[in-house]
C-alpha cells in the first residue's frame, strides 16, 4: 500500500521547476509503479486530437497505442472527466483488455492549466477490487500538483 504522503514529497521533489508535459508523465509512471505492490501497469494516455489518446509515458507490459474516447475505461475518464474506479474489468462494457492477467483499474484525467485534458493516468491491477476513493484522492491531488490543473 502506497505511503501516499512520502510518494507525493518525493514526485514534489523530482518534478520541481520542470515543465514538460512527457518527462512528468514518466518520472511519475516511475514512481507510482514502483511505489506499490497493486500497481500491475501504470501510465499516462495523451490526448493528441479531438476524441483521441495515444499511449504516453508507462511501467508495465506493453500497452495499446491508441484509444478513442469512445472505448473503454481510458475513454470514459477521457470524455467524463471523472475518475473511473473499476473493481471487475470483465463487468465494464467496452473494457479494452491489454493484459489478461488485469482484473481491476483505476483511470484519472489529467488536467494542465487553464483546465485542458492533457491525458489521463490509467493504473490496472491483477488484483480484483484493488482501488478506492483513497487512491482515487491522493492520485488526483498528485496531478493536480504536478501538472497544474484545477
Ligand atoms: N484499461 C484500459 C486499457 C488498458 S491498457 O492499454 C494498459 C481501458 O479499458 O481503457
């Protein structure tokens, strides 16, 4: 279980003075994945067109490359702009599943400033209900730090 607090002084730290939008995603892939033993696959979707996200930044096996909005959990976070907690990824319709062995996932948006969808953070587990509104909380307020959307 991650120690939220010292994860989040320790990405504050990595990340201070950098503005990239790339090398935050990966310094924080790096960190969130090896800060927890639930975290299977952990990294960033970029928005690059309109209702389109490509892979970005990630730890893990490899990922699809490219989801519409209109597809799976990634989508949903996308075009809801709400976190998605999935606890069973076989009982969400139109889960894209990249790994067999993932059983449950969490997705945030990722907001840069003026409030724009930068991305958004996908972290799947081969833990079944692996994730909560804890992590739901502490994650969102590690990118809202690191990558100044309000
Ligand atoms: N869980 C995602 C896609 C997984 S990956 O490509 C790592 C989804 O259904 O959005």
């Amino acid at each position: 279980m991650s120690d939220y607090d010292d994860l989040a002084a320790r990405i504050r730290a990595l990340c201070h003075g950098e503005t990239d939008e790339v090398a935050l995603m990966a310094t924080v892939a790096c960190e969130l994945h090896h800060s927890d033993d639930r975290f299977d696959w952990t990294g960033f979707y970029r928005v690059v067109g309109p209702d389109l996200l490509k892979i970005g930044p990630y730890q893990g096996g490899h990922g699809c490359l490219v989801i519409p909005f209109s597809r799976g959990v990634c989508g949903a976070a996308a075009r809801t702009r709400q976190v998605q907690i999935v606890p069973d990824v076989e009982a969400f319709p139109g889960h894209i599943a990249c790994s067999s062995s993932t059983r449950s996932e969490i997705v945030l948006p990722v907001l840069g400033q003026d409030g724009r969808l930068i991305g958004v953070l996908d972290i799947d587990s081969d833990r079944p209900d692996a994730f909560d509104a804890r992590d739901a909380a502490a994650l969102g307020a590690i990118l809202e730090e690191v990558f100044g959307g309000t």
